[in-house]
C-alpha cells in the first residue's frame, strides 16, 4: 500500500489531493491520540490522527477505498482512498499478541470499499480483559502529503459521524 502507491503516483507525477472526510471507524468517545499508551501512537510516529474509546462491536471503513492489508491477527488495517489519503486503524495496544482472539474478518485485502462498510468484528469484553488497552488508534499513514488536518471531539458513530477532515 503505502509505499507502492507513492511510487505509483511518483510515476503518473500526481500527488494526492482534495479534501477527504474520514469519518469513525468505531462507535465510541474521541481521545487525544497522545493518551494511547504506546509510544508509537502517542509520540506519532507513524502519523497523526485520533484516537477512540469504543463502545461498539465493529470497526467501519472510515473513508471510501481499498482495504489495504489486514493483519493476521484481524487487529488492524489500512485503507487507501482514490484522492491518495492512506489511514492504518489499529484496534486496541497489544491485541496482536491475542493472535486474532477476539475478532472476525469481515471484508477482504484489496477489497473496495465506501465509509462505513463493516471490516472487522470484535468482542469488546473480551478484548478489555486480555488486552493493554482497548483505545483504538485511527493515524494518517502519508503526513507528508498533509497541508491541514483539523480534528473533531465527543462521542462518535461508528461508519457515520466525522472525526477528521483532511486537506492534501
């Protein structure tokens, strides 16, 4: 996904652009992606985005696009929209380690999508016994391709209600 996708537009010469809702991929509570406890998310290294306290029982696609890969262990995703935004939504801190205990495959890589499509399902009270945290980071994977991000707050439903704008 990422990687490939930059070089193919690197090759047509056309960066991404516009601008792209992403709306939740969980029905839950919008935190501050600075209070999820891995440094990977908290600190942004991987990019900048949201983070949500969920409260539901499936996560969405939060953007029109191709499903990029879902891991094994159905815990994450990426997703690419056509205006060349990529997103990685991670379900919870430490979940890879319950090797897909906990979640459902819903949608398939490479698999077209519009927001608010089903792609996994979880058992949140499962998932809040056996994992680190259940927050569930929602980054921008291609900040570099970024002009303006303005982020929203509050309770959210999943597959409908905004919680990013993004400009390319």
């Amino acid at each position: 996904m990422g990687f490939f996708s930059r070089m193919q537009r690197m090759i047509k010469n056309s960066p991404p652009s516009g601008g792209v809702t992403v709306v939740s991929p969980i029905s839950g509570r919008l935190v501050e992606l600075s209070t999820v406890p891995d440094v990977v998310f908290s600190e942004r290294i991987i990019g900048d985005g949201v983070a949500i306290d969920p409260t539901g029982d499936t996560i969405c696609a939060p953007i029109d696009g191709t499903i990029g890969k879902i891991f094994d262990s159905n815990h994450a995703f990426s997703i690419e929209s056509p205006q060349g935004l990529e997103l990685f939504v991670h379900f919870g801190i430490d979940t890879v380690e319950l090797r897909g205990n906990g979640f459902e495959r819903i949608a398939q890589e490479g698999q077209k999508v519009v927001a608010g499509d089903p792609i996994l399902k979880f058992d949140l009270e499962y998932l809040s016994q056996h994992a680190k945290s259940v927050l569930t980071p929602l980054v921008i994977a291609n900040m570099e391709d970024v002009k303006a991000l303005d982020k929203h707050q509050g309770e959210v439903v999943g597959g409908k209600d905004p919680v990013l704008q993004v400009h390319l």
